[in-house]
C-alpha cells in the first residue's frame, strides 16, 4: 500500500463553516492524538510504524508531513527518498500513511496543531515503534 491523500471539502454559509473529509473511514481506528510542536523544536522525527497506518489531519495552522518508506528496520538506507505533503487547517484533507513507513512531522507556524489517527491498538504499539534520530534523514536538503 502506498500513501494517499484522502480529500475533503468545507460549507460556509451565515451560520459560520463546517470541514468534512466524508471518504474518511473510521472503521479501523483505535485510537487518536493531537500533536502540538514548540516552537523551539518545531520538526517531531523520526517515527517509523512496522505495523500501524497513521492518518493525519490538520486542525489550525499548517505542517509538512515527510515520510519515507523503510527498507531495513535496523539499519534502513540513508538514501531512501523522502515524501513530503504540506496541510493546513483550509485543506480539510487526511493524508493516510501506511505502515512500513517513517514520518517525521514539522510545524510551519506558531500554534499548529495536528491530530493523528492509528489503526493499532496501544497494547501492541510496543512491538511497533521505531525511532531514529531526528537528522537520519535531512528534510530541509
């Protein structure tokens, strides 16, 4: 499976607007986070998942979501080529990330806030997490 952007839309009318993403399925959905980075540290890197999707979705401000796909889980290339989507809270879109992948997520203003969808339940997300270092892979090349 490879990442997709799942798109969505808004509504506005007098009583103000509603954000919809309708082809979002929460069918396999466990659980849910919403993600703040400081401004001191504004990239979270790296994160890979063995066997959790993450679906992301962004709820004020704006992000780029980098991920790459991992060849070797313990010791992957460093050449692998990383993909990057941009959101902001007007796109109204989820960009789904199968697992097998890391991701790395960066802030790109003040007060940007994220919310993250997994597919995994917690009590197996200790035989899932992978972390690397932040600058394994370079994002901003």
């Amino acid at each position: 499976m490879i990442p997709i952007i799942i798109q969505g839309g808004n509504f506005s009318d007098h009583r103000g607007t509603i954000s919809y993403v309708n082809d979002f399925s929460f069918k396999d959905i466990e659980r849910f986070y919403i993600i703040s980075n400081s401004d001191e540290n504004p990239i979270r890197a790296w994160q890979g998942h063995k066997l959790d999707a993450k679906n992301f979705y962004c709820l004020n401000g704006s992000f780029k979501i980098h991920f790459i796909k991992i060849d070797n889980w313990e010791n992957p290339s460093k050449d692998l080529t990383i993909e990057t989507v941009t959101v902001t809270d007007l796109d109204s879109k989820i960009v789904h990330i199968p697992a097998g992948y890391a991701n790395a997520i960066e802030s790109l203003e003040t007060n940007s806030k994220l919310i993250s969808f997994s597919t995994l339940p917690l009590v197996n997300v200790g035989d899932d997490d992978v972390r690397y270092p932040a600058d394994y892979w370079k994002i901003n090349e």
